[in-house]
C-alpha cells in the first residue's frame, strides 16, 4: 500500500535537557508519524492510552493507535490517541 512501516523503534528521550541511557521502544511507526502499541490482553485497560499519549509527547508526534488482538473483533481493539488538537 506504499506505506513505510518500522518495527522496535529505539527512540532516545531527553528529559530536563539531559539524554537519558534508556531508550523507548515504539512497536510500530507508520510513516515516520504514526505510533502503533499493540497489545494482546482480554481487558483493556486505560493506562495503554495514558502509555500512548505519553510515547506521543515525547517524541512530538500527534497521532497514535492501540490495537488489541485480545478482543472477539480486531475491530473492536482499535483505540486512536491524540495529541494536540
């Protein structure tokens, strides 16, 4: 479909001005823009999305999605996160 898709981004986090040791590792990045968490549990909890949006800040991107395949329907496990508008 001609989208550019990286698995296990290491992303370095600056914090008060300083580099932290510890990189964050995104699932998924569509086109360099869009974060994908994906998790597979049978309750979703809303601390992936407070996870998301924080991971969206950080690297000052403004859109993300958590997909859980623990759901009856894929469907019904996607969860968009926005930040910023």
């Amino acid at each position: 479909m001609g989208l550019e898709v990286q698995r296990q981004v290491g992303v370095a986090i600056e914090y008060k001005g300083k580099l932290l040791r510890k990189r964050l590792v995104l699932d998924l990045l569509v086109n360099g823009e869009i974060i994908v968490e994906v998790k597979s549990v049978e309750v979703y909890h809303d601390i992936f999305q407070a996870q998301l949006l924080t991971y969206l800040r950080l690297t000052k991107k403004h859109l993300g999605l958590v997909i859980n395949f623990g759901e009856k329907y894929v469907k019904d496990g996607v969860h968009r996160v926005v930040n910023g508008y």
